[in-house]
C-alpha cells in the first residue's frame, strides 16, 4: 500500500517532467501542385508572390496560404481548433522571383521581418505583408515600395483582418 502511496505522489512530477520535452517544430513543407489555400481552397501555386503555411499539433500536412497577408489572418484572428506547432513564410530576398518564390526559401515566420503598407499586391490581389529573413532587406524593400518594418507580433490585426482593397502594384 505504501508503494502504491509513494507512486501516487510522484505520478505529478512525471507528468511535469513529460511537459517539459520540448518537441522539436516541423520542417517547412515544399509546395506541390496540390497544395490548396486554406482560406480559399485555390491552387497557391497558380499565384504570385510569398506564400504562408502553417503546421497544427495533430495534422499531418500544413495548411497553405497563397498571400502572407492570409497566414497574418489566421494568425491573428485566433480561430483555430489546434494549437500552432510552426508557421513559415517565404524569404523573398531569397525569393527566384515575386511570380516564383522557389523551393528553400521558407523561413520561420516569427523570424521574419516584414514590409507592411507597401505599394505591393500578393497573390489574391490584396496588399501584401512580405517577408524578408534580414532587416536590412525588409528596410530596401520598404525604401522602395514604401511600408514600415515590422515583426510578426508587432503587425496590427487591421493589417490582415480589415477590408480588402485592390492595390496599384508599385513594381509597374
């Protein structure tokens, strides 16, 4: 009986030291032809410029965004059924091109530095938050296209959840 006592009182600190395994987050995924946006269920692949994925505790594959500004959304709205276990965006200093971000340039997204209120559409057309994995590159891209230099915590809710308005793209 004491034993099973003893067992009892230590049967906590097990489930505390358990807790205290960090797990290792997932590897960013590569795009395929398949991969569809979550929001819009659209093949991301079929538009321009970075893209967002995002990995839940218990799913298996990410779930896509074809425009930062969607992943900045979904962050920010709060309305999920599983907790975040990564969130990657395209670097786009390390981007092919704005149409073709490329494979091996995700980085993760609370790394980033990104370009807010830039003259810039993503790819649905909305104005875009772009990602860059230096800040001296954020600042080159705001120097052109205007914006301001912001880190993932520090971009307002309005920037991804407010009203949607067609933007000029300054790079024409």
């Amino acid at each position: 009986m004491r034993a099973l006592f003893a067992l009892l009182l230590l049967l906590p600190l097990a489930a505390c030291d358990d807790a205290a395994v960090a797990v290792a987050p997932p590897p960013p995924a590569e795009l395929t032809a398949d991969a569809a946006g979550y929001f819009c269920q659209m093949t991301v692949l079929d538009h321009p410029g970075p893209k967002g994925q995002a990995h839940l505790q218990g799913h298996a594959a990410p779930l896509w965004f074809p425009q930062v500004r969607d992943l900045v959304a979904f962050v920010k709205s709060g309305e999920r059924s599983a907790d975040v276990a990564a969130l990657y965006v395209n670097d786009m200093a390390q981007a092919e091109s704005w149409e073709r971000p490329g494979p091996g340039t995700w980085i993760a997204a609370e790394d980033a530095y990104y370009v807010v209120g830039a003259d810039i559409a993503g790819g649905m057309g909305a104005g875009e938050i772009v990602p860059f994995g230096t800040a001296d590159a954020a600042r080159a891209f705001a120097g052109e296209l205007g914006g301001a230099v912001l880190r993932l915590a520090d971009i307002p809710a309005d920037a991804a959840l407010g009203a949607v308005t067609p933007v000029a793209d300054g790079r024409n």
